[in-house]
C-alpha cells in the first residue's frame, strides 16, 4: 500500500484516479479548491484519508495546501493533477499571475519544493504540448497579445519540463511526465475524442509502485507506454532556467 496525495482530484481525471488507487487499496489524500468542492469529493469517494482544502491560484495558497500535506506526514507518490484549461481568458491572480500559469506551472512547482520528497513524482502534462515553446523571456505574457490555448500549452510543456528537471537533481525519486489524451472531462469538453477509460490509467500505474516497470525516472508516457516529449522538454537548459524562474517568483528555493 502507498500514500499518495493527489492534487486537483475533487472531479475528473484526479477522482478517477484516486478511485481507482483507493480500490486497489492505496491511502489517498485528495485536494479541493474549497470547501464545497471537499465536501462534495469526500461525498464522492469516502474512503479518501483526507481531503486537503486550498487555491492553488495565489502562492500563499499553494503554500498552504503544501503544508497540510507534510501536517498529514510522508507520502510515497504525488500526483500533480490540479490544472485549468486551454478556454480560459486572461485574468491576473492576487500576486499578478496569469492564473494559468500560476495554477498549471507555478503551483507545481511550490508543491515539488515544500512538499517532503516523495519516492514517486508524476506531472500531468497534455498533447498541447508538443507544439508549443517554452517562451521563458515572456513567460508572464507581459510582451504578447494573450491566447488561452498557447497559454495553456505553454504551461503544459513547463510541467513536463519540471519532471525532467527533478529526474536529473533528485536521482531517488521517480519523476516522469504523461499525457491522458484530449477527453471529455469539463477542462476538455463534449467534443474531445480520446478514450476516457484510459486517461487515468498512466498516472495510477506510475504512483502506486507495484510495478517494477514504473521504477522509472525523466521519462514521457501516453497510454502506459513510453513516448518523446516535445524536444525543449528535454533541454536541460531551459529546465534550469524555468526552475530558477519559479524560485524567483514564489521565493521558494528548491532543494538540491
């Protein structure tokens, strides 16, 4: 049995997984935007150990719900699920953050830093990505005309980024990125045509650690099997310099 917490998982494709990880009897700690949506997950699944409750939106915010973590002890896995989508208009958080950015990119982040080191790390990122570039000189979209979709794709690369980034600095733990298909969840929408009953099933395999084949680390997976991610991913560069970012912004330094 592992402890994995799971962030973004009141609905969709992290209730999917943590009800899948809890059937095969893993201890699941969810996370909720606020209190209805905790009330409503625990109502969802009620064998969850505990429903985490904070805006990963503000930097305060992710802080908190990283110390409600580490209050609840150790975990072997986390999931870093929480994310909104590719719809979405420009709006400034408190800290003036696009909040895509902040909740997709900046709020993974402050969690991988604060959060006590997992054995297992895994990143939701999405097909956006592969098209997509970093754009690290106007990451807060201050010099550009904004666009929800290349937004979000942006965001979707960070974190795929970030796995590798900790892959390389933290070589005991096991950090990959996936990609669950364009699905019909609410952030995907009625229309979107991949496979709901295989979009939860990556991330459930790489955090619950009952398969030697998940003992893997850096890598990018879609359906459970290995793909390469868009090539900035994998520029080591580029990691370094989005992670120096992120510690920059929330003044949260990650641990070598």
């Amino acid at each position: 049995m592992s402890r994995i917490f799971i962030s973004g998982s009141s609905t969709g494709l992290g209730m999917m997984a943590a009800d899948l990880l809890a059937a095969q009897d893993h201890e699941i700690v969810l996370h909720a935007r606020n209190a209805a949506r905790a009330e409503a997950a625990r109502k969802e699944l009620p064998q969850a150990k505990a429903v985490v409750v904070g805006d990963l939106e503000t930097i305060e915010g992710a802080k908190n719900v990283a110390a409600q973590v580490n209050a609840l002890g150790r975990f072997d896995a986390v999931m870093h699920n929480a994310a909104v989508g590719y719809r979405e208009g420009h709006r400034l958080t408190a800290d003036g953050l696009p909040h895509v950015f902040a909740i997709n990119t900046l709020s993974a982040y402050i969690l991988t830093a604060l959060i006590r080191r997992p054995k297992r790390l895994v990143y939701l990122s999405s097909g956006m990505h592969r098209h997509a570039h970093a754009n690290l000189d106007d990451i807060l979209w201050k010099q550009r005309h904004w666009n929800g979709s290349t937004a979000y794709a942006e965001s979707k690369l960070h974190d795929a980024m970030l796995a590798f980034a900790i892959a390389r600095r933290w070589p005991g733990v096991f950090s990959n990125a996936l990609e669950p298909g364009w699905v019909p969840t609410r952030m995907g929408g009625p229309g979107a045509p991949d496979d709901m009953s295989q979009a939860h099933l990556t991330q459930t395999w790489l955090v619950a650690g009952e398969d030697p084949k998940a003992d893997v680390t850096g890598h990018y997976f879609y359906h459970l099997q290995r793909m390469e991610p868009n090539a900035e991913a994998r520029d080591e560069a580029l990691q370094d310099r989005l992670v120096a970012i992120c510690a920059e912004i929330s003044g949260i330094a990650l641990e070598a």
